[in-house]
C-alpha cells in the first residue's frame, strides 16, 4: 500500500517530536529543523528512525535536502 504525503506527515511529526524533545502541537511542516534546536547528532539519529520506520535507506548526500518534516514527508513520498 503506497503511503500519501497526507499519511506520513503524523508519522515524521511524532518522529521528530521524540527526537528533539519537543510538544508535536508545536511543529509545523515548514519549521527548519535548525531552528527547533537539530543538531548534526539528532540528524543521523533521525535518518536512522526515519530509515527504520519506512524501510528505506537514506544516503549521505540526500540527507543535507531533510531540512524541515515538509522536505522529509517530499523526499519519503517520492523513494516509495
């Protein structure tokens, strides 16, 4: 079952919620991730969840494009 960008926005905002510690109320999809406080540590922690969760994998050049939950829900909608 082919997964909407509509379904996988809740996912990576629940994901990225419990990675940073913060409320999922507060998140926007075009909030930048930098500016909610992701370091390069939380980065690599995240695309490992994000890998684990929608069976895929992420490549080193691709993940500097996951800079916000919109551009994550992008690019996951479009390697599924």
């Amino acid at each position: 079952m082919t997964q909407t960008s509509h379904d996988i926005i809740p996912k990576i905002t629940k994901i990225v919620a419990q990675q940073l510690e913060k409320d999922e109320t507060m998140l926007t999809p075009a909030t930048p991730l930098k500016d909610l406080g992701m370091d390069e540590f939380d980065l690599i922690e995240l695309v490992m969840k994000l890998e684990d969760e929608f069976s895929l994998v992420i490549e080193d050049g691709e993940i500097s494009k996951l800079d916000s939950i919109q551009a994550i829900v992008q690019f996951i909608a479009e390697k599924k």
